[in-house]
C-alpha cells in the first residue's frame, strides 16, 4: 500500500496554437489502504487524471507522488501500479492463465512465485475453471474478473481502475460493483477508481472526488456530500431523480418565505431555516425528492400531479404548484394519478440553499 498525493496538477493540450486546460491545478491526497474514486460527466478530467496517475499522461505542471517517491517523470512500468481498463485489454491468443502470468512473466519472477500468484487471483475472483479458456470463450462479466486478476497478481502499491464495469449490462454490474466491494475489503490496496455512474461512487468509495470541467468541486465520503452538496453542480449530479432546484427569493409575507421566481409559489418558512445572507437577495432552494411526503405539513405546498414515472416499489412523482414543478418519490401503493391534486409536506431538513449568482451552498442562519 502507498499514499499517492496530487500538489497543483495541471493537464494542458495544444493543438495548432489553441490551448485547452483539461485539469486545472488538482490537489489531493489519497490516503494509504483508501478507495477513492472520481466521479463526474464525460470530459471532466477525470480519466486524465489518472491516467496521470498510471504515467499514461505527462502532466504539464505540478508533482505526484505514490509513496515517497516523486513519480512525475518516471515511466508507468516503474511506478509499481496495477491498471484495470473499460475494454478489458486481454491477449486474444492467450489462455486465461497465460494472461494472468503476462506481467510477472515479463518480469522474470520464479515459476513457482507466478504459479502460486496465479492460483491466488484465481480463488480469489472465481475463476479457477477459466484458466484453460481464451478470452472468446467467455462471458463480458468473466473477461472482467480476468482483467482483475492480472491486476491482483502484480501486488502492486495501487490498484486504478478506469470505468472498469461500463461494458456490462445492469444486471452484471450491480454484481460486478459488489464483488469489487468485497475484493477491496480483502485486499486493503490503496485504489483510485474512475467513473460518471454515481451509484458505483457512492457504493464503492471510502471517499469521492467530485469532479467538473477539470476542477475539483468536492472532495468527502459519499453521504456527507449527498447531505451537504458544496455547490449547485454537486447537488444536481448526485442523486436518482436529481435535486429539485428552485430559483427565487427570501421575502417577508406574514413571515419568512420564499418565493419562486416564475410562477407564483410561496413557501413559509420558520425563522432560521433561512440562509442571512446571498449575492442580491437571490437563492436557489434544493429539495431532494425523498424529503418530499404526500399530505399536509409546513413548509408544504399545494399542487396536481403532472407526471407519474412507475419504478415498481414506488413512483416518481412530479407535482405542478403555482408555475414550478416540483418532484417527489412516493411508495407504489400510494402513487397518485395524472391530474390529481396533492398537497405536499417538506421533511425538517429537507431545504438545501444555494447563492443564486455563484451557486455556493449558504448556511441556514
């Protein structure tokens, strides 16, 4: 296991005179044993990053260092890292076995260090009865436990991963997702994990790095950033359905409220429930869609359904109230109806706020 610490990373791309930032100025440290992962939309940085990280990408400014070492101009072979890739990256023409061996081989450890080595990953991932076969001859699912193995045979420092689950079906993935899991808990490697899909993130990381136009926009453990998303752009990436987001402003109508900006939606809010402050009197209002309950409650509002999205063991419900469309999840056994009218209750906690002008989370004062 190694620490592997970012100070002032950058990544920049020139092409004909025209110059792209693809990472501004990362720092971040991972902590030794950690599984870590990078989420955010495609072009964010983050698989640049780690490919940064693996040696795969010079960087244009800046220092990594896995271990003790500085790694910035040392080759990804003598890094002493594993890579695991979306494509799987296995020799065609090469058994199962053969593959696992591939590195150490090249290496020139003992027959019998590789062997053992072999038969370690293969127990390890369930595929001892593979070891025979070629890569043809096997499941996407199976592929990827061998792309694995070849990965846990090298005990390298660190483990990075790149989007390693997004050529399988739902089905496998959510295995695949809990299989890492418990791989990592036996493991215990330092591992940095790459992905867009939130639920991978938010199940696998000790730690997340949430990730947008190659800046870091929040780094913590994955319910202290669901629970207090730093900006706008966290809030609504993480989370099924999104944050509702409601533009508007604090007024005093009989009390504190809030009030949308289109539409004529009123909220009437207890005294501290409110952000003190925000750029010109503007915020937006977040309200997760679980914290929303059919019936009566203040803050609440009053609305019809104007969407019903059936998932099973419960509904998405979107609720138009005075110009504003607002959704909440409710149980299967409770879903409304397409132009029903339905009050609705705000659970204590539910209200996030965000300065309108730079999308920052305020305070509740």
């Amino acid at each position: 296991m190694a620490r592997v610490v970012l100070e002032g990373v950058r990544k920049i791309y020139q092409d004909r005179g025209a110059v792209h930032v693809a990472v501004h100025g990362i720092d971040l440290e991972v902590r030794e044993g950690e599984f870590l992962v990078l989420v955010g939309p495609s072009g964010c940085g983050k698989t640049t990053t780690l490919r940064m990280v693996a040696g795969l990408e010079r960087i244009s400014e800046g220092t990594i260092r896995i271990g003790e070492r500085i790694v910035n101009d040392l080759p990804a072979k003598d890094r002493d890292i594993a890579m695991v890739f979306q494509n799987y990256a296995l020799y065609p023409h090469l058994t199962v076995r053969e593959n696992l061996a591939f590195a150490l081989k090249l290496r020139k450890q003992p027959a019998a260090t590789i062997e053992a080595r072999v038969r370690e990953a293969a127990q390890l991932l369930n595929i001892e009865e593979l070891l025979g076969r070629k890569p043809r001859q096997l499941s996407g699912g199976q592929r990827q436990r061998v792309a694995l193995g070849r990965a846990i045979v090298r005990h390298p420092q660190v483990f990075l991963f790149d989007e390693p689950l997004s050529n399988l079906d739902a089905k496998f993935r959510v295995q695949m997702r809990r299989e890492l899991a418990a791989l990592r808990r036996r493991l215990g490697t330092t591992t940095i994990y790459v992905t867009h899909d939130q639920v991978e993130a938010m199940s696998l990381g000790d730690r997340i790095v949430v990730m947008h136009q190659g800046r870091v926009q929040q780094i913590g453990t994955p319910l202290d950033i669901y629970d207090r998303p730093a900006n706008l752009f966290v809030a609504g990436f993480l989370g099924t359905p999104p944050m509702n987001q409601i533009r508007g402003k604090l007024v005093r109508q009989g009390g504190l409220a809030f009030q949308a900006e289109e539409g004529g939606l009123l909220l009437k809010l207890s005294e501290g429930a409110a952000p003190d402050s925000a750029s010109e009197g503007a915020v937006v209002l977040g309200i997760r869609p679980e914290r929303i309950r059919p019936g009566a409650g203040s803050p609440g509002f009053d609305g019809v359904v104007e969407f019903v999205e059936p998932l099973g063991h419960e509904s998405v419900v979107t609720v138009g109230s005075a110009g504003t469309s607002i959704t909440l999840r409710v149980e299967a056994n409770a879903t409304p109806s397409v132009g029903d009218p339905l009050s609705c209750a705000i659970e204590p906690g539910g209200l996030h706020w965000f300065d309108a002008a730079t999308g920052l989370r305020l305070t509740a004062a």
